[in-house]
C-alpha cells in the first residue's frame, strides 16, 4: 500500500512534451491518454514506434514509463501484452500452415515438373503441364517447362547429339527430383544451343538447390522463434523480429532469383533464334510468332508478321507445294523460294516440324537464306561448263586417269594417238605409252599419288593406235575427280620439233667437227707460215743486213750522205726483223711448241703488261703443265683472246691470272678488275671473239663460265678434260 501510495504521489508527464513530437500524429496525444507505450504508432522520438511488444524494450527503460506508471496502467499494459501474444501466436501458426502448404506444393510441383520432364526424355514433346501457381518460382518453373517442351518439339528430330544431351539432362534433373542438388549436366556439345540449355539447367538447378536450402534455414528459424516465444517476451520479440529479417531477405533472394529466371529466358529465346537463320509458328497457316532473324531476313518489323499469311511471303510459282509442306510439318530440309517485303526474291531452305498445345495444332517452320550458296552453284556450274568448253577447244591434248585408267580424255588427245574419245574411256593409261617408257611412268604415277615429288612436265614416246610412235611433252598434276585423287595430262606432239632438234643437232655436230678442222687447218698454216716468214724473210733480212754492213764500211769517209743513208737501212731493216719476229710469234709462239703451255701463257702475259701497262699476275700448278699440241694450241688461243678483251673493253688496271691441273681437268682462270662485262655484251651474236671461246671448249667437251659485276670486274673459268699428258712433237 505504501508503494501504491508512492505511486500516486508521483508527478505524471506528457510524453508529447517530452519528447517535442509530431504532437497532431500522434494516437497517444489524440486520446490524452499518458499510457503512451499502449498506443501502436506512436511518434516518439522522432521514429514511428510500432506495438508494445515490438518497442518493449524502449519502453521499460523511458523515463515517462517509469513516471507514468500505476496499478491500473500495469493491468492495462499486461491485457495489451497479452492480446499481442496472442497475436503473434496466430500469426506464427499462420505463417508455419503457409510454409507447410508452400512445401507441399513445392513438392507436388517438381514432381509435376520431372515427370514432365521425364516424358519429355522419352521422346514426348508434347507434353504440357498447368502453369498455375501461388508460387511466382513454381509458374515461372513451369512455364520454362512448357516452353522447353515447345522449343524440343521444334528440334528433337535435328540431330542424335540433341537426343543424348537432352537425356543427360533428364537424367540429371530426375536426380534432382529424387533430392540430388549437386547433380549437374557435364557433357559438352558443338551445338551452341544444346551448351546454352547445359548453363540454363545448371543455373536453374543451383537456384533451385539455394532456395529450397534457404528455405530450410528459414524452416529452422521459425521453428527456433516460436520455441523461444513460449519462453520469454523479450526472447520471443527479438526472434521474431530475427525472423522477419529472414523473411525480408528471403523475399529479395526470391525476386533476385525470378529476376535470373527471366533474364535465363530471355537467354534461352536468343539461343533459340540463334540456331537458325529464322523461325516462324504459324496456326492454320497464320504467322502468330516469328524471330527476330526471320523477319529481318524479309526486311518486316516482327509485329508486321504476326497475323500475316505465311503463303504471302512464299512466291506463287511454289506456294502450293512450300505451304502443303509446311501445313503438313514436314520435316526433310527441301528448298524453295520466298519474297522479301520490297519484292525481291529470296531463295531459301525450309525444315519443319508440327506439335500440339492446348488443343492447337501449330507448326514450327526454320527459314535459312541460301542465296550465297545458290550464287556459288551459277559460279560452279558456269565454270564447269567454261572448264569443258576450253579442254574440248584446247589445242593440247588432255586427259585424266584414275585407278590407273581414262576416266575423261579430250578430241585433241583421241585424234592425236588415232582413236575416238568413247575408244579409250576405262582403257589403261599405259596403253599409249612406249614400252620403253612405261616402267618410268609407272612410277611416276605412284609416286605422284603418294604426293611425292616427280617432275612436272617431260617428253616421253608415246604409241598410236596404228603402231607408229610420236614424241610428246607431257605436263602432268594431281588432282580430285569426282571425289577422289586422279592425276590430269597436257600433251602435245612435239615429234616434228624431235625430228628438227636432230637434224639441228646433226647440222651443229657437223659444224662444230668442221671448226675444229678449220681451226687445225689454221694453226698448221700459222705455223707454216710463221716458219716461213722467220726462217726465210729472217734469213733474207739477216743477210741484207750484213751486206749493207759491209758495203758501209767500205764507203769514203767524204761520203757523209752515203753513210747516212746506209745507217738508215740498218735501222729499218733491224726495225723489219723485229716485226717479221712479232708477226711470227703471233701466228705461232716458237715457246708454245718448244718449251711448252705453262711458259707460253708466262710469256704471252709478260708481253701483254709491257704493250698495255696492265700489271699482270700469273699463277701456274704444277709448274711444268704440258698438254697435247691441240688442247696446248686451244687454251693458249682462249687466254690470248681473252688478254685482246682486257685490252680493248675492260679498262683494267690489274689481270690475275691461274693454271692449274686438277686430276682429269686443266683449269684456266682469268680475273680483271674493269667495269664488268654485261649480260647483253655476253650474248651479242656479233661478239666473236666470246664465240670463239666458247666453240674452242665444247670441241674438247669441256666447260667455260664467264661473269661480270658492274664496276668489279669481269671473271671467266675454263676448265677441259686431260686425256694423254705428253710432249709435244
């Protein structure tokens, strides 16, 4: 009593003039009543206050609760607490019935779904379930169910990798009916729809795993509250207020996951327009869906093609047939022709397939553009026919073989062996070849097949349908015919060309054995007449000599007239004696046949840096290389007219020159260092000194290389064949 006594002594406050709030809000100013914390919504504190049992703990520790509270307030606040208990009660019984009903028809719906699913794995596409549901993640489910089984309807019959992914994706899924969440679909596919349906059923199994794991704790949550309610208030508060935490999070997780589930449709649909060029569904012939592909492809917006006639859009000549095909779902790709919006013709390839929804017959109709294809079979077949009529024209002869037998021969290569073109057709190749060259060809022939390397183009005898063998230059390659690996001919006659190649040969023989004569014949008169002109004009000049030498001594010594004049005739005729020598040497060097080749070329290069002033520098090995008079007399003649060039074209300051014997071959070797001589210079039909040489070497078989480089000088290389070393006679 004295505590309730004190209770009533005790000044009572205004909460409102307490806490200066929004005063005309405010239930607990409205109704004067100072019991403030029994008033749901109250304003205090700047912030809407909700239930006592939601605010408890505020309340207990306000100073306007202690002041303001007594016997009736306390009876008061314990029938509001336990209303609210109550009610907090009812809404967790509530709230455990709707998680319940939610679990039962979570369960009742997958199983729907998987045995949908399961009828889908068995090859039934038409299959379609009840999309009803309170449950947004269970309609949305169901409708990706529903859409699948639209969207399998329209490719099952594509390929057998579409029916062993989408039975790993079946089988997945029932494991995931039978309460395997780590399941996952794991095979990989070349098609990019069938990996774009592996992320979408993946993703939707995981979100499936995190929501109903999710739910679970959520399950655990409420369960935990609604123990801890029956304890204590302040326990069972702050649990509920946990729990609609939980429940807040779960509702955003919920639309988080709708939102993916809309986003992976919307995915699924563009996988879906990707695989073709374009789809359209159409009922009774009626456009009612088309992709975005398809109506770019005939240049309309999609809303322009809904409603349309799908026969508006086929062209008249093979509207009939395209239409009853479509109308009928006929599923083998076969082509057609179509009409663009601006009328122009569109040639395509058509592939379909009808399924039934609801009662309703539909056809799904795939539309791919082959205008680039029909483009390529003109250019094909243009030049097919370009192909046939230059081999049918060809002035050569063609032919192909396969298996070693004609497959195709042109009129030129049948008339040039004789035949007619059907005679040969699955004859053997070899049939026309020279016995003598058929092994060769054999080979040739394999080994081409093989893909190893053979020449390309020869000559070869070939036999005629009368006996008669011809030459021909073949060119040969490896090709594909009609699919498979065939090797492809050229051949012209070249018989006459043959035949002309000997007699030039023959006639080039003959005068090259007539240059040779001719160059013996010459150097015998050269030395012939080098010995006369030395041993007869020499001695005559000699003798002259003396005789005026005796006739000027006995001259008078008053005879200075006569005297000069006698010393003049001396002079000239010792000035005439060294030209009969210089002339005799020229025709035939007296070293060449007297001391031999090596001191000849020493000489003659000696005497060329005195007249020209061009040093000269010779090289010989072994020192005392001799051959016989004619090859001797060949390679003096080549170095002389080789030093007559330097002289005359090279404007060299510096002549290196090499003889050496190396086993069977003697090798003359003679570098300047002038301007070069040119390709046009070395192939001058008038350049006969050049020509010269080169005859001199080929009378010996020998071989002879001459180059020059612009500003460095010319080079040339002789090199003959040795057969007898001896002295000469």
């Amino acid at each position: 009593m004295n505590k309730f006594s004190r209770d009533k002594k005790k000044e009572k406050v205004k909460c409102w003039n307490v806490f200066n709030c929004d005063k005309k809000k405010c239930p607990a100013f409205k109704s004067k009543d100072l019991s403030c914390w029994l008033f749901s919504g109250t304003q205090c504190r700047n912030e809407i206050q909700g239930k006592f049992l939601e605010k408890i703990e505020l309340c207990l520790g306000c100073d306007v609760f202690k002041k303001n509270t007594d016997v009736a307030s306390m009876e008061a606040t314990l029938k509001v607490v336990d209303r609210q208990f109550r009610e907090f009660n009812k809404i967790i019984s509530e709230r455990d019935r709707e998680l319940e009903s939610m679990s039962m028809e979570l369960a009742l719906s997958l199983s729907e779904v998987f045995e949908a699913l399961k009828k889908l794995a068995s090859g039934d596409p038409t299959v379609r379930i009840d999309e009803a549901s309170d449950i947004a993640l269970i309609r949305k489910l169901k409708h990706m169910v529903n859409l699948t089984s639209k969207e399998i309807s329209a490719i099952v019959d594509q390929s057998h990798e579409f029916a062993i992914v989408l039975a790993e994706h079946f089988d997945v899924l029932h494991r995931v009916s039978m309460g395997d969440l780590h399941a996952k679909v794991t095979g990989k596919s070349r098609v990019e729809l069938l990996e774009s349906l592996k992320k979408v059923t993946n993703g939707m199994i995981q979100s499936i795993s995190k929501e109903i794991s999710k739910r679970e704790k959520s399950d655990a949550a409420l369960r935990k509250a609604h123990d801890e309610l029956e304890q204590r208030v302040q326990e069972r508060t702050a649990a509920l207020t946990a729990a609609n935490k939980i429940m807040k999070q779960e509702i955003a997780e919920r639309k988080r996951i709708e939102e993916a589930l809309g986003e992976s449709e919307i995915r699924f649909r563009r996988v879906t327009e990707a695989a073709f060029e374009g789809v359209a569904v159409t009922e009774g012939g009626i456009l009612i869906d088309v992709s975005g592909k398809l109506a770019k492809l005939f240049g309309y917006q999609p809303s322009e093609l809904i409603g349309k006639p799908i026969a508006e859009l086929i062209a008249e000549n093979v509207r009939g047939d395209t239409l009853a095909k479509i109308l009928s779902g006929y599923s083998l790709p076969y082509e057609s022709i179509c009409l663009r919006n601006d009328g122009s013709i569109l040639p395509v390839e058509v592939c379909g397939k009808n399924y039934s929804s609801k009662g309703r017959v539909l056809s799904v109709t795939a539309i791919r553009d082959i205008t680039k294809r029909k483009v390529a079979e003109k250019v094909l077949q243009e030049s097919e026919e370009k192909y046939k009529m230059l081999t049918e024209n060809s002035l050569t002869g063609i032919f192909i073989h396969q298996h070693g037998r004609f497959v195709f021969v042109n009129d030129k290569f049948a008339k040039m062996h004789g035949y007619k073109p059907e005679e040969l057709l699955g004859k053997s190749h070899l049939l026309l070849v020279h016995p003598d060259e058929s092994k060769t060809l054999k080979e040739y022939a394999l080994k081409r097949l093989k893909g190893k390397p053979v020449p390309q183009q020869y000559e070869v005898q070939r036999i005629m349908k009368d006996g008669r063998s011809m030459w021909c230059e073949m060119m040969a390659t490896l090709i594909r015919y009609k699919g498979n690996p065939a090797i492809m001919g050229n051949v012209i006659d070249i018989t006459e060309r043959k035949l002309a190649e000997s007699a030039m040969k023959k006639s080039a023989e003959q005068l090259r054995n007539l240059t040779t004569y001719l160059q013996k014949v010459g150097e015998v008169e050269r030395i012939s007449v080098a010995r006369e002109i030395h041993d007869e004009l020499g001695e005559g000049l000699t003798v002259l000599k003396l005789d005026l030498s005796w006739l000027r001594k006995r001259l008078p010594d008053n005879e200075l007239a006569l005297r000069t004049k006698a010393d003049a005739m001396s002079q000239l005729i010792d000035r005439t004696i060294q030209t009969v020598k210089k002339i005799s040497t020229n025709l035939r060097p007296g070293l060449l046949d007297d001391l031999g080749l090596a001191a000849a070329i020493e000489w003659q290069a000696e005497d060329f840096q005195k007249r020209t002033g061009i040093k000269s520098k010779v090289s010989i090995d072994p020192a005392d290389i001799n051959l016989d008079r004619d090859r001797n007399t060949a390679i003096y003649r080549i170095f002389q007219e080789t030093l007559t060039n330097v002289a005359r074209h090279a404007h060299a300051t510096k002549v290196n020159v090499s003889l050496k014997q190396r086993d069977v071959q003697i090798e003359l070797n003679v570098r300047d260092n002038g301007r070069g001589i040119t390709e046009e210079q070395l192939a001058n039909p008038k350049s006969f000194g050049l020509i010269g040489i080169r005859e001199r070497v080929k009378i010996f078989g020998g071989k002879h290389i001459m180059r020059g480089i612009p500003g460095k000088g010319t080079t040339l290389t002789v090199s003959i064949p040795v057969r007898d070393m001896k002295e000469n006679p």
